[in-house]
C-alpha cells in the first residue's frame, strides 16, 4: 500500500470568514507527516496553541491529492475562498 503524506500548515488570515493568508511568507510549516493520524495531532496542537487567535488557522493537506487536482473528482479545494 502506498503511503499518503500529508502537509500540516498554517498562518494568520487576513479575515476569519475566508481562507486567505495574511502573509503566505510568514506560512508556519509544521511538517509533513506519513498519515492522516498524525497528521490531525499536529494540526489540533497547533489549533490548541493559536485558540486566542482568530485569525490564525491551520490546514491538512493530503499531497497525493495536490498531485492529482487536474483530475475529475479531485477533492482539493481553492484556498482563496
């Protein structure tokens, strides 16, 4: 079985009802990880961390995905919302 790896990332908003990043050269890589369960523990300590916050907001990407957005039935979705 091949391993999904999955990105966990993040930063400040420039608003809290739209995904679009303050600045996308302050994006806080936290790491990618060899499954979605690890990876959901990193995102939710970061989420824990940045909870005061509101405009800081962190993601889970799963990279085989990004790979294959060009295809029909892809599940990735536009980050400028």
């Amino acid at each position: 079985m091949m391993a999904e790896l999955h990105l966990v990332f993040g930063g400040e908003l420039v608003s809290p009802e739209k995904n679009v990043f303050k600045d996308v050269s302050a994006l806080h890589i936290v790491g990618i990880f060899p499954d979605y369960e690890s990876a959901y523990l990193a995102w939710k300590a970061e989420a824990q961390r940045t909870v005061d916050n509101a405009h800081a907001r962190y993601f889970i990407a799963n990279l085989q995905r990004l790979r294959e957005e060009g295809k029909k039935g892809s599940a990735t979705e536009a980050m400028t919302s």
